[in-house]
C-alpha cells in the first residue's frame, strides 16, 4: 500500500474555531479523517501532521524522503514568504 503524508501548515489546527464565518466549522481532524478515509479508497495510506513552527515542517519533509512516496502539503502562510520551506521540498526526491 502506498504511503502519503499530509502536512498542514500553522493556525490549521484552529479550524472550526477561528473566523468559522469565513473557514467553516469543520475541524482539521475532521479533514484529517475524511482525507484518511478517501485515501483507503484508492489503496493509500495517509498519515496526517500539522506543526505550527516552520522549522518542524522542514523536518518533517526531510524525514518523509525515506518513508513515504509523496507529501500533500499545505503550508498555510508560510506559502506567502517560507523560502526554507521551499529549499526542503527541492532537496527531496519524492512528489511534493
């Protein structure tokens, strides 16, 4: 079976509470699991981590080279300005 991972940017884990008029009252687990459970479909394991700290999200891309065969990333602000974020994902060698 093959292995994704899903990581979630900072504040994600504030979902269905912070400004629900504009994110909606779904949780991020509630994501999590629904993701989880489409990816079972399609005979792919997802595992899920979310980190509001930069420096644990390039980590965590490094260490998925040797684990999984692909990463689902949303970086959430760091999209806006997170050079490192993108120099992890080009020393990779898996899908990102």
């Amino acid at each position: 079976m093959k292995k994704l991972l899903l990581v979630n940017g900072p504040n994600l884990n504030r979902l269905g509470v912070r400004e629900v008029n504009v994110y909606g009252k779904g949780t991020l687990a509630t994501l999590e699991a629904d993701m989880k459970q489409e990816a079972e479909t399609m005979g792919v394991e997802l595992e899920c981590f979310q980190s509001n700290h930069e420096g644990a999200i390039i980590d965590i891309i490094h260490e998925a080279e040797d684990i999984y065969e692909g990463i689902i990333l949303n970086p959430g602000a760091f999209t806006h300005y997170s050079y490192a974020i993108r120099d992890a994902i080009a020393s990779i060698s898996i899908p990102v």
